[in-house]
C-alpha cells in the first residue's frame, strides 16, 4: 500500500489523473473501474484536458462504474449514467459502446448483479479501480456490514449516506433508498485499486480504514490485503493519521 499525500483537492486530481494517463498509454486497451460523486471530478477534469490535448488516447478503453442508484430513471440528473456522461463521457474519444454503468432499474436485479459481474471477467477484469470513500468508510455503496459481500448485489442506502448525498437532489426525500453496487470481492479483483480521498469531512474514515482492525463495518479497511493499492490524499483527509 501506497499512501500519497498533496496540499488540495486538485492536486489529488491531477495525480489520479496522471497515474491513469500512464495505465491508458502503456495498455491502450484497459479496464477501467470508475467512481463518481465530488471527488474524482478533478481526475476526470484534468483527464479531459490530456484527451483534448492529444496525449490520451481512450478510444480502445472500456470503463465499468461501480455503481448506481435503484428506481432513478438514468435520465435522471443525479442518476450516475448522466453524472458519467456530463463529466466525462461526453467529452473524451470513448466508445460509448464500451462504457457500463449497472442497470438500477433492472426488473430482476440479482439477474442484473449476475450480468454486471460476468460482463467484467468477460472484459478481462478491471486493470484499476478508482474509489472514493464515504464518511461512513464505504467503497461504491458497500454500506457498514457484518460481512464483506463479493459481488455486484443491492444495497439499502444508510441514512448517513442518505443525508450526504441529499445535497444533489432538492429534497431528502427524493434521495433513492437503495443502490446497486460492485462488491467487495469485485473491487478486490482489480489488479490496481486508487483510493482518492479529499476533505476533513474523510478524515476519520481514513483512519479507520487505515489505522484500525479490518472490519466490515469500515468496508475500506479490506483494502489494506490488497496487493497494489495507492492511496492519494490532500492534508485534510489525512489529518487524523
């Protein structure tokens, strides 16, 4: 495990973002596991720029999103298909043939967390997967648990997670209260795992995962028996280490 620590949010982008550059560039057909909420918007801004200005080539890349709420229609402005497309998506040369994001409005879901699974080993695996962390230390919606699930599944949303989130929709109530969501055995299988934290809000999150016993009631503690993980933060995640 790798723990790199920077002054500001931006800076963690533009590290993310250039360890990302050099895995497109070295295997230009990778799998890329990809995050959303605030965080990675830097990566991704910064990745925008490096495909604009020719030295990112995405278009042999395939991409699967960790996860996405249930019973949003992805039409929606706060579903993840749209986050992806508005943020990334839409303005590099991916093939949108070749992005995934799991299917919350799936009429059989446990059929759908089957099919998400199978669609990643039949791409290969994920090369690196990038991850946020929630201020509860949950990794995609991997909510605190008495088990470590392995694959995709559904998930009833914590409230604590209900009321993070709530600053995207109008109301609390509008915040859906399930999501699905890679599990954990499925983020361990990415060769490469990035954690990007940024905010004193993930600071005791960080510690946990970081500093306390591996427990799935902090489901990023798991992380740490992974065999390359670089986490990247800015002074404030990092400030209860």
């Amino acid at each position: 495990m790798q723990i790199h620590l920077f002054d500001n949010a931006e800076q963690v982008g533009k590290a993310a973002a250039t360890l990302l550059a050099a895995q497109v560039i070295r295997k230009p057909d990778s799998v890329l596991g990809l995050a959303t909420g605030s965080t990675p918007i830097p990566t991704y801004q910064e990745l925008i720029s490096l495909c604009k200005n020719g030295i990112v080539d995405f278009s042999n890349v395939t991409s699967f999103n960790l996860d996405e709420y249930c019973n949003l229609p992805v039409t929606h402005e706060c579903s993840y298909h749209s986050f992806m497309k508005e943020q990334l998506f839409n303005h590099i040369n991916i093939n949108p043939d070749n992005t995934h994001v799991p299917d919350g409005n799936a009429a059989n879901q446990q059929e759908e967390s089957a099919r998400y699974d199978h669609a990643i080993n039949r791409a290969g695996g994920i090369d690196v997967q990038i991850l946020g962390i929630g201020r509860n230390g949950h990794i995609g919606f991997n909510e605190p648990a008495d088990t470590f699930v392995y694959g995709c599944h559904i998930v009833n949303l914590t409230q604590s997670t209900i009321e993070a989130n709530r600053r995207f929709f109008d109301n609390e109530s509008d915040v859906p209260r399930q999501a699905i969501s890679l599990g954990i055995g499925s983020i361990m299988n990415a060769r490469q795992v990035l954690l990007l934290a940024t905010g004193e809000d993930k600071a005791d999150a960080i510690r946990k995962a970081l500093r306390e016993d591996i427990n799935p009631q902090v489901q990023a503690s798991i992380l740490r028996t992974h065999s390359d993980v670089i986490i990247l933060l800015d002074k404030a995640a990092a400030g209860l280490l």
